[in-house]
C-alpha cells in the first residue's frame, strides 16, 4: 500500500492505537516517548507485528526535513509533507528550556500585509498528525527525546483557530500522558483573533494559553492591516476574551508587531491600555521583522521603547520580543518556505 493509503498513526486519539492495551502501549511509548521513526527500531515488539502494522500503518507525515541552522542557535526546519506541500517549524533551544514554534497550516488566508506567510495565501490546513510531527522530526533531528522540548508555541504559519478541529486534537496528544506528556500551561496558541474560535478554546478544557495578536486598538487601523479583520471587530474580539477569562481565569498575551507609522502612535498604547484595563494581561511588542516586497517599515527603536514605557505607565505589563533568526528568515513573520540563501 501506498503511505499516503496507510493510517496515519499520529492522527490516531492515544486510545485508538492498535494494539491491545500492552501493545498499544509500547507503540505510544516509541512514537510518543522515545520518537522512532522506524519501525525496526520497535525492538521490543514482536518482529510478525511490526511487519503486519507496517503494512497498515504509517509513523510520519513528512517525506523530507531540511534543516536552516541560525547563527543564533535557532534552527528553522522546513517540511515537505507526503503531498508536496511544505511547512515550517522553529526550534530554539533556550538555556534551560527547549521550544518550538509550529504551525498549522501551509500559508494563511487572513492575509496580514506585514506577514510573508500573509502574503503567500493559504495552501491548506495541516491534519493534527502533521501538527505533531513537526515536533518529533526536530526532536529527532537535535538527537533528543520529544517530550525534551517543553514548551511548543502554535506562531508558525497559519491561524490555528480557522483549523480548530486539527489544532485541538494535536493539542490533546500532547498533552495526554501517553503522548508527550506535556504541561498545558507550556503551550500557547496565537490567534489573529477569531472570535468563535476563542470561545471554543476557553469551552474546551484544553487549558492552554492564549496570545492575541491585536496590532491595533482600533478596528480601522486594524483593517488596514489585517484586511480579514472587517468580519471580526475588537468588540467582538473582547467579547470572546472576556469569556476566555470567566472560564479559565488565565492571563492573556497580547502580541503586537509594531509598524512605522501605521501602529505606534502614542495614543494608540493609551488606546490600548483603556480596552485592556482592569484585564489580566501581558503585552509582547515584536519589533517587525523585514521580508522581500514587504509593505512595510519597523518602528525605530526609540519608538518601541516609548511605546512600551507608555503602555508600562498605564498599567500593562510590556515586553519587547527581539526576535531569532532573522538570518535564515526564521523571526516571526518570516515564514514563507523561501530557502535562505
Ligand atoms: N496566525 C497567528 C499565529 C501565527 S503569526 C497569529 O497571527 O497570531 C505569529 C505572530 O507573528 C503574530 O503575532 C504576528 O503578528 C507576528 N508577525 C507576523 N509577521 C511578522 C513580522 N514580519 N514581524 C514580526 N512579527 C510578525
Ligand atoms: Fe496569518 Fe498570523 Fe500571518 Fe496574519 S500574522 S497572515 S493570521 S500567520
């Protein structure tokens, strides 16, 4: 049978694999704990088995990894899926904590002008399976255990909540015991902000955080810039989030890429400050990083840094997030399958 005709076995609920009990659990314990990406590594499951599921089933979604180390120790993996289609991934190893950035689709239809992957329109959805294995082909790739990398954020390419049916199930294996064991307070999905797909997250249970990438306190700005966002207003937005908050009492992030001229003025940090108050939440300033075509211009340091004090001044907690590899377009908003030169 063709690979693409088998079951794709990360796509499977942990419950679902096959196998008895016993079995199904040294299957998840490879897939899951000790990353195989071969059947004959199984050396502990009957050789007739292996060569019976091999026939029916498939470990990875992904036909070729390339790796695009940093200079700055980042490393952008570039996925082509068994369908010719490609994504990306970004790992960081950080001191003291692994992380990876996924995403959740090929391209994106929400079209923001300052994103390349905006820029590219959307290819597909990835299936919950190609969500995962993002994880276990770097984890395989740096010579370490998945469940070594602790913290994943869903910033890649894609708007996870306009793939929330994938995104929720890779989520769930993650999480799950038996899948990579992971803490729901080291994930993070970033939203665009859709409305409905917020209140499914905060409905969920997922218990993972939220990031919200606002990028303007008014809707007309807003437009500007995220040309999809006329269907969904800030109103609209805050509506959900304060729904977000009455269920699960977490902190947001609010993350906003700021942008000469069209972004930054101080009255929109005041203006921001004013929707958020008496809020639980953390802002994120992304300094824009550049890409080829790009409508845009990045604001000037000093500008970030009175944006951020102006925000501080009212109350909100602000960072400013320099971002990684830049070098090998693996920064925020660089993701757009180009091969760095
Ligand atoms: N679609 C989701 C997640 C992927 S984008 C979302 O929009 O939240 C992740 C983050 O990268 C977003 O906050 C986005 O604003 C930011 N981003 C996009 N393009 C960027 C760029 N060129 N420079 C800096 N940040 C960028
Ligand atoms: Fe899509 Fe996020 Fe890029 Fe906007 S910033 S185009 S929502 S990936």
């Amino acid at each position: 049978m063709a690979l693409q005709d088998k079951t794709s076995l990360l796509s499977l609920p942990l419950e679902a694999l096959p196998g008895e009990g016993y079995r199904a659990r040294q299957l998840a314990g490879w897939l899951y704990q000790k990353g195989a990406r071969q059947w004959d590594e199984m050396t502990d499951l009957p050789k007739a088995l292996r060569s019976e599921w091999a026939e029916r089933f498939r470990i990875s979604e992904v036909a070729e990894v390339m790796p695009y180390p940093s200079q700055d120790g980042s490393v952008k993996y570039l996925y082509t899926l068994l369908d010719g289609q490609k994504t990306e991934a970004v790992y960081m190893p950080y001191l003291n904590r692994k992380t990876i950035c996924i995403s959740s689709m090929v391209g994106c239809p929400a079209g923001c002008t300052f994103c390349a992957t905006g820029r590219m329109g959307f290819g597909r959805n990835l299936t919950a399976a190609e969500i995962l294995d993002q994880i276990l082909w770097a984890a395989h790739h740096q010579g370490h255990a998945p469940r070594e990398i602790r913290n994943v954020v869903l910033m890649g390419m894609g708007e996870p909540l306009l793939n929330v049916e994938n995104v929720f199930a890779a989520i769930e294996r993650m999480l799950h015991p038996q899948g990579l064991a992971m803490s729901p307070r080291r994930i993070t999905l970033s939203t665009v902000g859709i409305p409905r797909g917020i209140y499914r997250l905060a409905e969920s249970g997922l218990g993972v955080r939220l990031a919200l990438s606002l990028h303007a306190p008014d809707d007309e700005t807003r437009q500007q810039i995220i040309p999809t966002a006329h269907r969904y207003r800030i109103g609209e937005i805050m509506e959900a989030v304060r729904h977000y908050y009455a269920q699960t009492g977490r902190r947001v992030t609010l993350e906003y890429t700021l942008l000469r001229g069209v972004n930054d003025h101080d009255w929109q940090a005041r203006a921001l400050a004013g929707l958020f108050k008496g809020l639980s939440v953390h802002m994120n300033l992304i300094p824009w990083n550049p890409w080829e075509g790009a409508p845009h211009q990045g604001t000037p340091k000093a500008q970030i840094l009175k944006f951020a004090a102006t925000l501080e001044q009212q109350g909100i907690p602000t960072s400013v997030r320099w971002s990684r590899g830049r070098d090998v377009g693996a920064a925020c908003g660089q993701l757009a399958l180009k091969q760095p030169a």
